[in-house]
C-alpha cells in the first residue's frame, strides 16, 4: 500500500516539486552572477588607468586602517584585495541583513509549505486521498517528506552553486572560501528555511489562506522598523551585535563566508537547536491537526473550529501591525522614529487592533444572521 501511495503521490507532485526545485536552484544562480557582474565592474574600475594614476599620484588618499586604527601603506595590488573583496573578512565589517534575493526565497520556501496542504483541499485532491485505506497519519508524513526533501534539496544545491560559480568566475585570493564557515551557515540555514516551511505549512492546514503569501512582502520589510520601534531611542542607526542572537539570525541570511567563527557563544548554538527542536514539534502538531481536518469544512475559512477564535485574535494583531508598520493612515513609520514619536506610531496600532478586531468579530460571528434567526424562530 505504501508503494502504491508513493506512486500516487509522484503523479501528483512531480510537476509542482520539479517546478520548486528549478525556481530555487535557478535563482541562487542568478545571484551568483549577479555578483560576479558587480565585482568585476569594481575591478575593471581598479585596473582602470585613470585609478593607477590616482592611485600613484595622491598616494594618502588611498591609506587604509589597520586592526588598531593606524593608516598602513600598501602596494596597489593589496589595496585592490582590500577594497574589491567578494566576502567580508570579518562579520564586524558589515553585513546587509536581508536581500531581496533571499526575501524571494523566504516566500517561495513559505508558499511551498502553504501549496503543500492548502492547494490538496482546495482542488478536492484530499477528497480522494481520504478515501483510500492509508490512514491520515501516513498521508501527512508522505506528502510532507516530499515537500520539505525538495525544499532543502533545493536550497543545499543552489548554495552550492552559488559559491562554485563564484570560485569559478572570480577565484583567488578574492574568493578564498571558509569550509567550516560554509557547513555552520548551511546547517543554520537549512533549520531556519525548515522552520519557515512549517509554518507555512501549519498555516495551510487551519487556514489555507493564500493572503499570507502577498502580505510576506510587507511583513519582511517591516522588520526593521518594528526592531528600532522596540529598542530605539532616537535616529541614529542601529547596528546587530555579532554575539547576540539577531547578530546570528543577520549571518544566517547572508551568503557571506568571512574568516569569522559564525555560532560566537553557547546561546546561539541553542538558538538553532531549540529551533530545530521547536519546529518538529509543530511537524507533530501538524500531523494532530491533520488528523482532525473534515471535509465539510473545507470552504470554511477556519478549518477546525476550536481554533477559529484563537487565530481571529492572532490575525488582528498581524494585520493591525502590518498596516502600522507600513503608514497605512498614518504617516510612515521611520519618520516618527526619528522625530521621537514612537507613542504616536503605539497609538495607530492600538487604533488598528480597535477597527480591525470589531471588523473582524463581524465576519466570523455574523450577529446580524442570529438576530434574523432569532425572529423566523
């Protein structure tokens, strides 16, 4: 039976898995070049004539720092290594938290887990799936070993490329990869991609809404501005402390390969066990829910009715951030941030959770279809 099953499921999947698989692996490629376009724009700009010229003639105005913050003279080749690297060589040099490349992958991962239960239901797939004699449990654990095999297939081979094609098209010394750095950010990686994946996936199983997927784009860059609402005191720019746990979270959403040890203390190498740990709970949680799920139910909005009130007051919090965090009626976040009005930007919350809950308590209850009830009664 379980062969039969498995044969069932890669009629039905191997189109949507290929799909995935080809998206994720093919944007990773498309990074790597385009950072190796930007590299060698800068170094065509380095070897330029009118650079070595400058470079000769104002001598001082090249001098770079050393560790202890004393100008140290170099030859033009050394400067060009210093001032043209591919990868950081420290972490405390700079990182860009987020790309767009990886906010992209962020949602495919996120919708992937979502399509995973959600699409089945609504295209009465899980109809006939419920008919046959596997029993719930086996169906969940099947169509999920194929869903997340993909995604951290996919993701593992694409960084893999990545980096090849770097070492490929750049090579050293400007491309001088950290193997150790590589497996501890992969392993990172992977457990927080897995994390995200699950989470899509529970949210297909209650829900099903494919609403999240669009509203991923505004949540993920209202990160930012959430983290200074909570821990700024006035305008100035906030950097991450490489020891804390967002300092690791930062690297994990990098593609950098730095001589830097990436897991700096025992905290951040709990960070990524309980996360690991967290998220096969909710796989198992996951596995309780799909148990449950009727198909009388399937066009409800909320799939088990034990946890409609709970995720109406979960999704007016969510929307009443978003739309906080991103000046809908209101004026933008950042400038009250940095004018210091963050009671101000607390009040447009408060004021969205008032009008979104009672919009909210509306539609799911519906009192005005008790009232008429009540009178034909």
């Amino acid at each position: 039976m379980q062969k039969q099953l498995m044969k069932i499921m890669q009629l039905r999947y191997w189109k949507y898995l290929v799909g995935l698989f080809v998206i994720i692996v093919g944007l990773q490629g498309m990074r790597s070049m385009t950072v190796v376009d930007k590299w060698q724009s800068s170094d065509q700009y380095y070897h330029s004539e009118q650079f070595i010229k400058d470079f000769k003639q104002h001598p001082k105005s090249y001098l770079q720092e050393d560790r202890k913050g004393h100008p140290k003279k170099q030859s033009l080749e050394a400067f060009r290594l210093e001032a043209n690297p591919v990868f950081e060589q420290t972490y405390e040099s700079g990182f860009m938290i987020y790309s767009p490349t990886m906010i992209v992958l962020i949602m495919i991962v996120f919708g992937a887990g979502l399509l995973t239960f959600a699409n089945d239901r609504r295209t009465n797939f899980d109809t006939f799936l419920f008919s046959l004699e596997s029993s719930r449990r086996r169906l969940y654990w099947t169509k999920l070993g194929y869903g997340i095999g993909t995604v951290l297939s996919s993701l593992l081979i694409g960084d893999v490329i990545y980096y090849l094609i770097l070492k490929l098209k750049i090579g050293a010394p400007y491309v001088q990869l950290n193997i150790l750095t590589l497996i501890q950010r992969e392993i990172g990686s992977l457990v927080s991609m897995l994390g995200i994946f699950t989470i899509g996936c529970l949210i297909g199983l209650l829900i099903g809404s494919f609403g999240f997927i669009c509203s991923l784009s505004f949540a993920i860059t209202s990160m930012s501005d959430t983290r200074r609402f909570v821990m700024s005191r006035g305008s100035e720019q906030y950097g991450v402390n490489p020891d804390s746990n967002g300092g690791l979270l930062a690297k994990l959403l990098t593609m950098g390969n730095g001589q830097y040890r990436l897991y700096r203390n025992q905290q951040q190498i709990g960070l990524i066990i309980g996360l690991f740990v967290v998220t096969c709970l909710l796989l198992w949680g996951g596995a309780w829910i799909y148990k449950r799920l009727s198909l009388e139910n399937k066009n409800q909005l909320v799939q088990i009715a034990g946890f409609k009130k709970p995720l109406v007051v979960i999704g007016t919090l969510y929307l009443a951030w978003l739309f906080g965090m991103n000046g809908v009626f209101s004026r933008q976040p950042y400038e009250l941030l940095a004018n210091h009005e963050k009671i101000v930007l607390l009040w447009v919350i408060l004021r969205n959770i008032v009008i979104i809950g009672i919009i909210g308590w509306l539609y799911t209850e519906r009192p005005w279809q008790r009232f008429k009830n009540r009178r034909l009664s």
